[in-house]
C-alpha cells in the first residue's frame, strides 16, 4: 500500500466515521428516550411523544410550502445540483433548510404546542450539510425533520427557465449560488453539470408524526419545583438535546440509524490502520 492509497483509506474512513457517529446519535436519541402520554408530561426536559398533528389556534396557523404551495404546518428542502467535476459524476446537496409554523400534537390523552424554531420570514437554512443526516429529512443545527419521501418538485437544467416557485425560493434563500451549466452540456447525454433537483417533504395537519424535543414552559419560568401542564408547555429544539419531526414511525427511524455504530467503528478501524502503516513507512 501506497503513501496516497493510505491518505485516501485515512480520508474515507473519516467520512465513515462522522457518518457513523451522526447516525448512532439520532438512534440512541431515540431510542434511550420513552415515550411518554402528553398528559404526563409535567416537567421541562426531553421528552418523546407520538400524536396527530393539530393546528395552533392562533393566527397564522399554516404556511405554504415554498416549492409546491401545499398548505401545511412545517416544509423542509433540499437542493441537489448534478457534479461532473473529475472523473466523478453525482448529486451534490448544497443546502437544505425549512420553515414551520407552530401547531399542536394531540395523542387522544391531551395536546401539546410545538414550536420547531423557524418560520417563512425566517427560515433555517445551511449550505454546510451534516454528513449523516437520515435519508429524506433535513437536518440544520441539531434539528432534524423527516419525512416518508423528501420529493423531488422541481429539476431544472441550467439554460432552461425556472419555475416562478423556483425562483421566488432562491431570492429569499440564502447561501445559493448562481446556476451555471458547462461548455461541454451542448455535446453531453444525460444529466448536465449544474442541473438542480428541488425537493420538499412537509407535514400537513392530520399527519401522524414523531416527535423528540425539549419541553419548557410557554411562559419561560422553568422552576426546577414547578409541576407543568401540557396546556402550559411547548416542544422546542433547545440545547444540545437532539429534535426530530418526523412523519415516520420510531421503527423506521430506528431501522435507518442502525447501521451508525457498525460505521463508526469500521471507519476508525480503517483510520487507525492508515496512521500505522504511514508511521512505519
């Protein structure tokens, strides 16, 4: 093996390794949290809870999804724009973000309010994608939403208009660069460099959803000795504690963790084994 072969093992064994890591923390997030009856909820912390996804009573209570128009309480995105850099020829996601609005989860024993931290005016957004985000959801900051499909809506080549959804996206969404395409598209078959695929996934009131986050009062006075209700409580993304919305069961969302600590350990194991052939060279 090759000084270059071992820098590249050492480079993908990285990758692996913060792959794996990223997904065994979304499994022991969900996993090693109970769910819990939103009636039993009475103190701030994390929590997870399981429900049907209500509107919030008051004003403002659904947004339209910026790329299909649908009606809902939350939409998140992913942008993909088509690579020939190289030899190599793939997608490459240069953002994801999201918008909500604040709604309720009822479980039948009682409601509780959400508040997953962006809205249409100001969204959360990152062009500096996590690696090992779960497939089809968006993950910024901490905050992850996940959906059954993370749809494609829209996918447009670099010469061609962009739908009007399209470009009033762009120009409120920051961090995205201009589409270019390549002087060797006019010759090329297939998909052209610096083609964009729009995807959007959203969560529409009745939905069944998943839900992890962190429980404080709607008033702010979190009193270690103070006994909550759930009408006086709101589900939030705060500190370090992981939130998830998704649309999926736990199940599923455990099924697509599971291979982060397989992965993790792999990719370190392949780490370890290019510094020791480096440093015995």
């Amino acid at each position: 093996m090759s000084i270059e072969v071992a820098l590249i093992a050492f480079v993908l064994g990285g990758f692996a390794t913060t792959w794996g890591y990223k997904r065994r923390a979304y499994h022991q997030a969900i996993a090693g949290t109970p769910t819990s009856r939103i009636l039993d909820v009475d103190e701030p912390g994390l929590v997870e809870v399981k429900g049907e996804v209500v509107e919030a009573a008051d004003g403002n209570s659904k947004l339209q999804a910026p790329l299909s128009g649908t009606a809902c309480v939350a939409a998140g995105w992913e942008v993909e724009e088509w690579d020939e850099t190289g030899d190599n020829s793939d997608w490459r996601t240069i953002a994801e973000g999201y918008d909500s609005v604040p709604f309720r989860v009822d479980d039948g024993s009682a409601e509780i309010r959400v508040e997953p931290g962006a809205d249409a005016d100001s969204s959360s957004w990152t062009s500096n994608v996590s690696l090992g985000d779960l497939d089809h959801s968006v993950s910024v900051d901490g905050k992850t939403l996940d959906f059954q499909t993370l749809g494609v809506r829209h996918q447009v080549a670099p010469d061609d208009p962009k739908p009007a959804r399209v470009e009033e996206f762009e120009l409120r969404a920051p961090g995205i660069d201009e589409q270019t395409g390549s002087m060797f598209n006019a010759i090329d078959f297939g998909n052209a460099h610096g083609e964009r695929k729009y995807s959007e996934g959203v969560v529409e009131p009745g939905d069944s959803v998943y839900l992890l986050g962190t429980v404080e009062p709607t008033d702010g006075d979190a009193h270690p000795d103070r006994r909550l209700r759930p009408e006086d409580a709101v589900v939030t993304p705060a500190g370090d504690d992981e939130f998830i919305l998704s649309t999926r069961s736990e199940d599923e969302l455990l099924s697509k963790a599971r291979y982060g600590l397989p992965a993790m350990v792999v990719g370190a194991m392949v780490m370890a084994a290019s510094v020791l052939y480096a440093v015995g060279l």
